[in-house]
C-alpha cells in the first residue's frame, strides 16, 4: 500500500493546461496572470485588494512592513502555529510575544488576550492570530480589542482559504487589516510555493505592492522627486525586496481556485466521518466554533491520557509505522531554540505546551478516499491499544 500523506495537492488536467500554456507565452513573470489571479482572489474573498507574492512568510513580512512596524514595536501572535507568524516581526527588528490558546479549538485565546492587554506594559502594534487548522479565531473579538487599544491586525490564514467567519469569506478584513493566505501544496490550493495578502485600504495594499519589488515604483505620482527622463525610468522610494510570485505560479493557483469550494466540502465531509468514526476512541478532536466554517486545512485530534495509557509518541510512531503519515501541528513557537535564546521558557504558555503534548494531525486532503480514511481510524484503534 502507498502511505497516506497528512496532507496532499490535487492538480487536474485543466491545472497542467493552464501551466502549460503560461510556459508557451511571452512573460513567465510579471505577466498578466498574476493580476488575474489576484482579482479572482479579491473576489472570493469580498477584499478590495490582493496582493501576490512568493509565500506567505513574505506576505507575514511585507504587512509587517506596511503597517510600519520596526524596532521598539512589538508583535503578539499565537504559540500554537508555524514560526513564520512570529519571524517576520524579527525580520521588522521588532520583538514578538505570545498569547496563550483555548485548548478546545488551538486557537488564540481571546480571554487571555485581553488580560495580557489589561496589564500589559506595552500594547504591541500589530497582532497576528492564526486561524488553526482553518477555523477561524473569535475575530469580532479581537477587532474590539484591537479598536480599544489601537493595534493593528494581521490575519495569518495560511490554513484557511475557503473558509468562511460571521457569515462572510475570510479574507474580507472585517476585523483585520491584512489576512495572509499561503498556497504551499499542503494547504487548501495550491501554487507550488505561494501567498497572498489582501486588504481593503488603498495606502496599504500599495505599500506591499511596491515593497514586494524592491520599493521601486515606475509612476511618477509615486515618486518623491519625479523628473522625466523616459520610458526606462524608475525611482526605488523604499527598501524592498523581491518577493515577487511568477505567472507559471499564479496560473496553477487561479486554475485550482475554480475548485476551491469543492475542496473545502470533501475536507468538511472527510472532518465529519472522522468525527463519527472517532467518536468511541481515546481521542477529542477540537471544537468548531458556531462561527466559523472551517477550510479544513489540519484534522487534528488531542489524545485522552485517561482514556488510553499509550502515549502521543507511540500512537504517533505506530501509525507512521503502518503507512499512515501522521504529523504534529505545532511545536509552540516559544520553545523553539532561537526563541528559548530570546528570553522565552518552558511554561510560559502552559495551554499550548500541553495540548502540543497530546496532539496529533491525522490525513485530511481532496483526494483521501472514504476506504483509505477507514484505514486511517482502523489503524489509529489498534494504536490506541
Ligand atoms: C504554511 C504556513 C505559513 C508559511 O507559509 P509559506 O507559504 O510556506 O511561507 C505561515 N503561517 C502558517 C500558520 C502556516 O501554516
């Protein structure tokens, strides 16, 4: 049998196609693609402005950067994620601090948030919560913090393109400033290596734009000092990068977003038999919010150390032993070793370190069968003892 993955693309004809075609074009990059994929991106998000770039890691940086962030600021973010929600305020020269979880859905806890603010020194200037898994955070929440303390909100929905939060898509920056989405092959859709900010202020969306290329702008209203010179002229205004997505990129991810909601429902349909199948284990899986529709991206469960004496490295050992290629979501980003170098402790966020104890990530993709993920919850019964 082939192992089963935690996490897969699903590419169609019509994927290869549209790749194939890009290649046969005049422009592999910086081409017309990319706007497309942009504005179809705007569109399914409700956001008046998308921004394409090469990962999410470097959308997490250039909204940090947008939003002016740099030294003496700091960044809250969740424990529970991957350490680009943190780095790219490092990257600002900026400090990070954390905020504790809601075990029950890995989320960000906003209870704890707004303690943390309540006696906080220094209320940081941007916030980035993570919609874990693809369930979006209590955002109405914190848009009411975020308005009573005035931060900023950065929206890391890295796992959660296609799902949806108050009735709207995310993505629409109801409560936030920026929402990311990153389109790495084990996320919803997928662009090889991609991500994507959008926003709804003008003078925001721009600055990630020119950022993206190196802060260098060809329009002379966007220069300080314009003078004609001709048609090759640019002025680099900031200091940017190149953080630019490719058209054969942007091709693959506009062509998968004609799937997107057929994604999303087979990951809802597989996170409801599991939730069936599973139901008399040792295992919780996390709680759906009343909220939100989640993307999807992770189907995590937390094991029952009253309900079963094997522990998350055997469970998690066996079945990578059976074929079944099991991950964990996430090491809490604190007790990474370059953060435990920047002052942070084993303890310090006790809800993120215990459910990183017994959490588990088990399959979840388009393409998972009914019959493969039967074998799943059987092979997750026998190593469960
Ligand atoms: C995948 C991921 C990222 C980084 O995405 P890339 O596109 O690989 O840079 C950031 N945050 C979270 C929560 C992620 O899962």
């Amino acid at each position: 049998m082939k192992p089963i993955p935690y996490g897969r693309q699903d590419i169609s004809a019509a994927d290869v196609e549209a790749v194939v075609a890009v290649l046969g074009s005049d422009w592999l990059t910086q081409g017309p693609v990319i706007p497309r994929f942009e504005s179809a991106v705007a569109e399914l998000c409700g956001s008046q402005f998308a921004v394409a770039v090469c990962n999410a890691t470097a959308a997490l940086h250039l909204a940090c950067r947008a939003l002016g962030l740099g030294a003496g600021d700091s960044l809250w973010t969740s424990p529970n994620t991957f350490v680009a929600s943190a780095n790219c305020a490092i990257y600002c020269g900026a400090d990070v601090d954390f905020v504790d979880i809601d075990p029950a859905t890995g989320n960000m806890s906003v209870a704890k948030l707004a303690a943390k603010l309540a006696s906080a020194k220094k209320i940081p200037r941007v916030l980035v919560p993570v919609a874990f898994g693809g369930q979006s955070c209590d955002m109405k929440g914190i848009g009411k913090l975020a308005k009573k303390y005035g931060f900023a909100v950065v929206e890391d929905a890295s796992h959660a393109v296609g799902g949806r939060y108050d009735g709207a898509a995310v993505g629409g920056n109801q409560y936030s400033d920026f929402t990311v989405f990153s389109f790495h092959p084990v996320k919803i859709v997928t662009t090889g290596e991609g991500g994507m900010l959008t926003t709804n202020n003008p003078e925001l969306a721009a600055k990630a734009a020119l950022l993206r290329t190196h802060g260098i702008t060809r329009e002379p209203e966007a220069m300080p000092s314009p003078w004609e010179e001709g048609a090759w002229y640019y002025q680099q205004v900031d200091l940017g990068y190149n953080y630019r997505i490719t058209d054969i990129q942007a091709a693959l991810g506009l062509s998968q977003l004609a799937r997107i909601s057929e994604f999303v429902a087979r990951r809802h349909q597989l996170a409801d038999r599991y939730d069936a199948l599973l139901a008399p284990l040792a295992v919780h899986p996390l709680s759906r919010s009343a909220e939100a529709y989640s993307a999807f991206h992770l189907y995590v469960v937390r094991i029952d150390p009253a309900k079963t004496r094997r522990t998350r490295r055997e469970v998690f050992d066996f079945m990578r032993a059976h074929d079944v290629l099991v991950n964990v979501h996430y090491i809490p980003v604190h007790l990474q070793p370059y953060y435990q170098r920047r002052g942070f402790h084993p303890g310090d966020f006790p809800s993120a370190e215990e459910y990183y104890q017994r959490a588990i990530s088990l399959p979840m993709y388009f393409a998972l069968s009914d019959e493969q993920q039967d074998y799943v919850v059987a092979t997750l019964t026998e190593a469960l003892g």
